[in-house]
C-alpha cells in the first residue's frame, strides 16, 4: 500500500527539518515543492509531498500517517 502525506509550514528550518524527519522514516519526495505568500502574515509558506509504500498494512483513515 502507498501512503501520501502534504507536508505544510512556514519557510524556515523547523519546515526543513520536517521533511528531513519524513525521508529518514522512509518517506520519498513526490513532486515538487510549493511556495505559497500568505499576505495576511507577510510569510512564505512551503509544502511538500511525500509517499511510502508499506506491507502487511489496511488502509485505515484513523491511522497517524507520521507514525508509519
């Protein structure tokens, strides 16, 4: 089974640090990033994909993704 997850946050280390934590779980990038300014804020905001396959696993929309 192939799960998906967005990850989203202000462009800063702590976002950087997200996706990092995500590929060293297993995680792979799927696509490109985003950047997006939130005008209302005056920040950029980032978003990220990522994918990854696990076995022995049902889909269940309860599960915590990060977890996985």
């Amino acid at each position: 089974m192939k799960l998906y997850r967005f990850l989203t946050g202000p462009d800063d280390s702590a976002f950087c640090h997200k996706v990092s934590l995500a590929l060293s779980k297993g995680w792979q990038l799927h696509g490109s990033p985003s950047l997006s300014f939130n005008a209302a804020t005056g920040l950029m905001h980032c978003g990220q994909a990522v994918t990854k396959e696990v076995e022995g696993k049902a889909y269940d929309p309860d599960m915590k993704l990060g977890d996985q």
